[in-house]
C-alpha cells in the first residue's frame, strides 16, 4: 500500500522535478553565486557602492541552466553524482563532530591546527570528488569513464602511456618535495 508521501514523490518524479526543476535550480544557484561572487561581468554603481550587475548574472545563471537541463547526459550525471559527493560530506561533517566532541569547548579551527591532515581531506575530497565525476559520466556504449580508464590501465600496465604517466608522476612529487624551502619560522 502507497503511503501519501510515496504517492507525492510520484508525483513530483513524473512531473518532472527531479529531472528538470532540481538540476536548474542548482546550476543556476551555483552558476549565479559565481558571477556574484567574482564579479566577471562588470559592476555598477548603486547609492555610491559597487555592486555586481546582478540582471546582467541572473541572465547568464540562467542560461547556463536551461542549457544544462537541455542535455540529458550531464543531467543524468549530475543525478548519479550528488548523491555520492552528498554522502562524502555527511562523513567529513560526522568526523569533524567526532573530534569537536573530544577536543573539548572553545572554537576549533581545524585548518590552523592541524594543517597536513586538511590538506590530506582537501587532496582526498579532491580525488573522491574526480571519481565521482568521472563514474557518472558515460560513454555511447553505457560504460562510465572511471570504468574505462581503469580497464586501459589494468590493460596496458606495461605499456608505455601507463608507465610515462606514473612516472611523471613520481617525478611532481619529487620535484614538489625538493623544491619546498625551509619552513619561515615565526
């Protein structure tokens, strides 16, 4: 038996909410706050402030995001992705309460304090956020392009690509790691 809330669903899903009206807003809100925030598109004086033009950045957010919902692959990406980047920032959020529970009182400055291991969640948030990505994205043939990346690596290991690349990338880091000076001390 349905419950009402199950029938709601329903009917917001074959209205089309989760498939045109969700993706839009959050493009437009995302693409929107850029513009404002960065001020691209110019400013004007309103009462002796500078302020973004915001109807110059309302019209391009919007556009943005008629032209997203407009193609389905990138909507159906961003509908395999969320839930996935939702879930990363539920645990990061449940860990940073586990350690304001045992740090104590007081206003805990996480990045100040302990700054490796935020740079260690921000690379990890990184890479967590590009296999995200790269697995709601797919190709003609319905496979995604994690599983084809992996599948050319599992399958040419020894070949040349796959070796230039973990070379070059062994050679960063050690370029990094050298070229770091001395920490100034304060």
């Amino acid at each position: 038996m349905a419950s009402p809330l199950q029938n709601a669903i329903t009917f917001f899903r074959d209205f089309g909410l989760f498939d045109v009206v969700l993706p839009f807003l959050l493009v437009f809100a995302i693409v929107f706050a850029i513009l404002e925030k960065t001020q691209i598109l110019g400013t004007e004086k309103v009462k002796g402030q500078e302020i973004p033009k915001r109807s110059l950045n309302t019209m391009v957010a919007f556009v943005i995001g008629m032209l997203v919902i407009a193609t389905n692959k990138i909507v159906t990406a961003i509908n395999e992705a969320l839930p996935n980047i939702v879930l990363i920032i539920i645990s990061f959020v449940a860990f940073l309460l586990m350690i304001g529970i045992f740090m104590g009182t007081g206003e805990f400055k996480f990045y100040e304090q302990h700054k490796p291991f935020a740079v260690g969640f921000m690379i990890f948030s990184l890479v967590a956020l590009i296999l995200i990505v790269l697995d709601s994205l797919k190709i003609t043939n319905g496979k995604s392009w994690l599983d084809f990346i992996l599948e050319y690596i599992v399958e040419n290991i020894s070949g040349p690509v796959v070796t230039s690349i973990i070379f070059l990338i062994v050679a960063i880091v050690a370029i990094v790691y050298i070229t770091r000076g001395p920490k100034p001390e304060k």
